[in-house]
C-alpha cells in the first residue's frame, strides 16, 4: 500500500462514520491498569483517534495492523481529518512521544486479541528471567544482572513490536536491532551501536537461547572436520612432533584457510602453486604472520611428504621470510623496576593478590603468559617447593618455587580465588569466574601494573617483559648464559645467546677501539 494514499478531506467527520473510536475509552481503561495516572492516559486519545482515522479512511480494521502498516502512517502526508475539523500536523505524528503512543495502542490491541502478533511477549520475558537466573548463580553482581535485564527486555518488547519470532533470531535480526532508531515505548533514546557493553549483552543473551536450543545456532562444523587430511595432519602432529595442543591448533587454522586456494589433492601440488598462494596471502598479512604461515605450510608438506603424498622437493618451495639472527635486543626493565611493578599490586584486593602472584611467577621463574594460564592446582608440589611447567612442549619440567612465590600462589587460592571446581589456577576476577583464554589476558595484567608503577614506555608491554628482565638482570648479575637458558628452558644455547648483547659492562670489555682513535 502506498504511503502518499490520497484521503478525502471532511470538514466536520461524524463519530459514527469511524466505528473504531468506540475502542479509545477501552484503550484509556488498560492505561490505567497498567499505572499510567488519568492525566497521562488522557493524552494518548489525540493520537490513538488519528491513526483510527487514517485506518479507517484506507480501508484497514484494527485487526491487520502490522508494524509495517503503523511505519507507513508515521509516513504518510497527513491529510487526515479531525473530528472536530482541523487537521493533524505531519510535524507531530514524526515525534517520539507520539509513536511510543501509538505502539500502546499496538499493544493494547494485541492484548485484548483483536489483533495476533506472532512474537510471544510472555515467551520471551520467561526466557529472559532464565537467562538472569543464570547469571546470578554464575555469580554476578545485582546491578550487572540489572543491567542485563534492561538490554534484555528492550530486545524482546523490540522484537515484539516488529513481530519478528523467537525461532528467527539470527545475526541479521541482531544487527537490525543494534542499528535501530529507537522508539520502543518504556526506554530512553539509545544508540546501541555506539555501546559495546549493550551489544554484549545483547550477543550474550543469544548465546543463551542458542544453548538452551530454543533457536537455531550449531555452529558449523569446523574447516578441518571437514577435510580427512587435515584430522590426519592433527594426529600427526600430536604424535610425531611433540608441541602443544595450541601450536597444533594454530597449524590446523593456517593449513585450513590454504586449502581451498592449493586444493585438497596434493598430486596437484607444484612449485609454482604452492609460491602463488602463497605470495598472495603475503598481501594481506604482517611479517610476523607470513613467518607462522610459511612454518605452518612447511609442517604440512612434511606431514604429506612422511605419507608419501608429495615429493620433498616442495618443501623448498615455500618461500623464506627474511630474518636476521641476533638482529633484535630483548626488551626489559631494571631489577628495581621489577620490584616496583610487583610492589603495585594492591593486596588488599582479591583482584591485586591474583596479579602480584602472577607478576611474581613471571618475574622470578621467566615464565610465559602461556605458562601462566595453563597451571593447574595439581602442578605445585608444596611438600618439595616444585611447580611443573609445560611450556611449548607436552612436557613438564619442575621448577624450584621461592618462597616468595609459594607464597603470593598461597595467599591468592586461600583467600581470594573464587570458589568453584575449575582446576586452573588463576581465574579472572569477576563472574564466571572463567580461566583466561589466551596469554593476551596476562600481558594486559603486566601493562596495567607497568603504568601503575609509572614504568611508563609504548615499547615495554606484555609478559615477556618480565621473563627477558629475569634474564637480563641474571646475566648482569653475574650468572653464566647456561644458567640463563636452563631458567628460560631453552632447548639451544643459540637461542640464549641473543641475551649476551645485553651485557653492557660485559660488552665494554672486549670492544676494539674506533679506527684511528676517534672519540665520538
């Protein structure tokens, strides 16, 4: 139906020509009901006997109001008349006030069953008390469960109000909504997509729904499922080549997103392919990660050349990234700003006794953020001061634990780790109460700690600053690069080598002099 529908024009409408107006003092008796004073509830008729008016001179009962149908009276060029004989403004009905008004009356007719919507309000507010139930015996806070009980009900009464089902709630409908100019009667003017926080919430209580199975949501079935190489190439890996169930991961995601440009039959397989995929993907990615896609793209052609797929020839055809050794210094802070770091921590806090712990293990053991993450309650011996740390390898070495270490570790699970039967050590700090996903979370926790000590550097962030520290302020101190490497649990001496460059006095001791003696 067109929006510039032309309506005769009638100077004096007699109520009896527009039946339907006999529904306004039905519509004020349920504004009452749901608390609206008489005062409220009296300025809701003006509007409600407009739109009547307007459905009424377009041929529409009340009964097939849709919300596309209330969108093109907001639109219309109003040239409707009033029963007392003025006409309506086209400036008024576009006001904000006046559309939550006529929502009521949307909804007042849905409620008394003149009108069938079908989106069951009543659905999807139950869901909803399930959904903040859960989140309260997951452990969140009242006003977090608050909050989320407001971005919760605002998708609901707006996928209400669009008559749009529960069982068709996908990522289009919530991006509709996260974009939407908001007229939903009950909340105030918000633009969601301008809050992260609110889209969150939003996102979180699909997830729920998808859980629950009450729509639609498996995710598909991974890339490496589906190809009978790729779960070969992962067995491979787990058994003849010793890493770390993350490393794995991370070849499998690579060697995935290459497959469908190199094609899953490696008889296929030549030189010049393997150097075009490659090169092309090189355009998109930084140098870090055309390092980890080459290595990954080798391992992979390994695995075919072991299985007799592929010649080993083509090995060398996966181009070499160009990288210098010993060309980079490690990054690190003095032995005092270590301590100031550590110091920082507010211990007071359950949060702060969790940070100095952490801050502790990278400091004094040189662990990685991935260490970190990955120990479990079981991997501390505390009758002989042992922790077990696995490292990029699927074994465990044993580290002496300082004292000052134990008892940071002590202190955090006696008296501020939260109580649950996750196994990992260290949680975040609010509920879930969920171990970390990845070592970025560590590193965050060292760059907080660095600005509050006001070791203040763009270039000094992340877990590793600690751990090359612990050997750099080893080596001045005295210790051999043995020492340093058996800390660091580096299978090569090489690898260690690249901390001797940081040993200024060491280094002043043996450089030649400028040729011709001159002082710069």
């Amino acid at each position: 139906m067109s929006s510039a529908i032309k309506i005769k024009s009638l100077a004096r409408p007699e109520p009896d020509q527009y039946p339907f107006l006999q529904l306004i003092p039905d519509f004020l008796t349920y504004l009452r009901r749901s608390n609206l004073t008489d005062k409220t509830a009296s300025g809701f008729s003006g509007p409600t006997r407009h739109l009547i008016i307007w459905l009424s001179e377009n041929g529409i009962e009340p009964a097939a109001i849709t919300n596309a149908v209330v969108m093109q009276f907001f639109q219309h060029d109003c040239n409707c008349p009033r029963p007392r004989g003025s006409h309506h403004k086209n400036h008024v009905n576009q006001t904000r006030t006046y559309k939550s008004i006529i929502f009521w009356f949307v909804r007042f007719l849905e409620d008394t069953g003149i009108t069938q919507n079908p989106m069951s309000l009543d659905e999807g507010l139950r869901l909803k008390d399930d959904f903040l139930e859960h989140l309260t015996v997951a452990g969140y806070s009242t006003g977090t469960v608050g909050r989320y009980n407001y971005s919760s009900i605002h998708f609901i009464k707006w996928m209400h109000r669009l008559q749009i089902p529960l069982i068709e709630i996908d990522d289009a409908v919530v991006k509709d909504f996260i974009n939407h100019y908001c007229i939903c009667p009950g909340f105030r003017r918000i633009v969601p997509v301008k809050n992260s926080v609110y889209i969150m919430q939003i996102e979180r209580f699909v997830r729920f729904l998808v859980v629950r199975g009450i729509i639609p949501g498996t995710p598909p079935l991974p890339k490496e499922e589906l190809c009978e190489d790729l779960v070969s190439f992962r067995i491979w890996l787990r058994q003849h080549r010793g890493i770390t169930d993350k490393s794995i991961q991370r070849h499998i995601k690579t060697i995935a997103a290459l497959l469908p440009e190199l094609g899953s039959n490696p008889d296929n397989y030549n030189a010049a392919l393997i150097k075009s995929v490659v090169l092309d993907c090189f355009e998109n990615t930084t140098c870090s990660g055309a390092k980890l896609l080459t290595s990954s793209l080798r391992m992979y052609l390994r695995f075919l050349v072991t299985n007799d797929r592929c010649p080993e020839a083509l090995i060398g055809a996966v181009p070499t990234i160009p990288r210098w050794r010993l060309s980079t210094l490690p990054r690190y802070i003095l032995k005092d700003d270590v301590e100031r770091v550590i110091e920082s921590c507010d211990v007071t806090r359950p949060k702060g006794m969790r940070d100095r712990a952490i801050m502790l293990l990278l400091a004094r053991l040189a662990l990685r953020g991935g260490d970190v993450i990955c120990l479990r309650l079981d991997d501390i011996d505390w009758d002989n001061a042992i922790i077990q740390v696995s490292g990029k390898t699927r074994y465990s070495v044993g580290l002496p634990l300082p004292q000052d270490v134990g008892d940071a570790i002590f202190s955090y699970i006696e008296h501020a780790r939260p109580h649950t039967d996750e196994e990992k050590i260290f949680l975040s700090a609010h509920p879930p109460f969920a171990p970390f996903v990845s070592s970025s979370a560590i590193s965050a926790i060292v760059q907080i700690a660095l600005k509050r000590a006001g070791v203040d550097n763009v270039n000094l962030r992340g877990a590793h600053l600690l751990r090359h520290s612990a050997a750099t302020n080893m080596l001045r101190s005295g210790a051999t690069l043995e020492a340093v490497g058996t800390l660091l649990r580096h299978q090569s001496a090489e690898t260690t080598a690249i901390y001797a460059k940081v040993d200024i006095p060491m280094l002043e001791k043996v450089v030649q002099p400028w040729i011709g003696d001159v002082k710069c």
